[in-house]
C-alpha cells in the first residue's frame, strides 16, 4: 500500500535556513619597511578555551613543499588548542593569506546551547601577533551582531548570528 504525502507538509518540517554566522575580518594596511599578508586563524572556542569549531585558516599555502605549514605554529594560542592535531590543508577552512582589506567568512556551526567566543589570530612576519575574542551566546534567538577590534595586526571584527 502506497501512503501519499503532500510536498507541501515535508517542506514545512524543514527548516527554511540553518543557523549561521557571518565573520567579518579587517587587515589593516600597516606603514612598515617590510610588510607580509599575516597568517590568520578564526575559530569558535567554547568557554574552556577548547575548540568547538575551526572556521578558516589562511597561511602560506603556495610555499615549496609546503613551508607555508611550518610557521603555522607562530599563530601560538590556535596551534596550541588545535593545530597541531589538525593535517593541513582543511577542505573548506585553510586558504591562502590575504591582502589588507575586509574580509567575510560563513559557516553553519553545529554548537551545543551555552556560551562561546569568536576568536581571531594574526601573526605576521617581521611583524606581531594579536587576539582578538569576541564573546556570544548560542543560539541567538534573533539575529544578533557583537564586535570586537585589534589594535595592530588586526582591524575591526564583526560576528553576525543568524538563529
């Protein structure tokens, strides 16, 4: 016996979106001798600093025998918490470094309700290191904007939630 389902009821017992986040990243253009794109991490961390999901990683991926992986370490607090567990590349995370600039990433986390913290790392050659986090709580109910700012390394963070 054959049970027909109007189309119309299954979609409506999927949801019309997942839940996301949108990351925004400036690179500020620094007035220095000699200027290297930074190498850069970006990853929600629960709040025992563990990782609960790696969003991107931008390093030196065009490098000879792949170099670029060797000054990974230099992005420390993200290495130390991830990376070294991690074979490098990620499909879907790690890319090349970038210019100075804005840039935007997007993901669908899969995150247990509580509290978390958006994290970016730059480390740059002959240059420094900075962290910037940005705390949120999961799930956003409504749509939901937090911000954070480096103060060298890094520009303006802006993480937007979408429930």
């Amino acid at each position: 016996m054959r049970i027909a389902v109007p189309a119309l009821a299954l979609l409506s017992a999927v949801p019309a979106s997942a839940a996301g986040v949108t990351v925004s990243v400036e690179i500020p253009k620094l007035d220095v001798a000699e200027y290297h794109k930074p190498y850069l991490a970006i990853w929600i961390e629960k709040s025992d600093q563990s990782v609960a999901a790696n969003l991107a990683v931008w390093y030196g991926t065009k490098l000879k025998e792949n170099e670029g992986e060797k000054w990974l370490k230099d992005l420390r607090q993200w290495w130390r918490r991830a990376g070294r567990d991690l074979k490098m590349p990620i499909d879907g995370v790690s890319g090349p470094t970038r210019a100075p600039g804005t840039e935007t990433v997007t993901a669908t986390p899969t995150l247990e309700p509580g509290s978390y913290s958006l994290v970016v790392e730059a480390a740059r050659e002959s240059g420094g290191r900075e962290v910037v986090k940005v705390p949120f709580t999961w799930p956003a109910e409504a749509a939901t904007s937090a911000s954070g700012a480096g103060t060298s390394e890094l520009g303006a963070i802006k993480l937007d939630i979408q429930p």
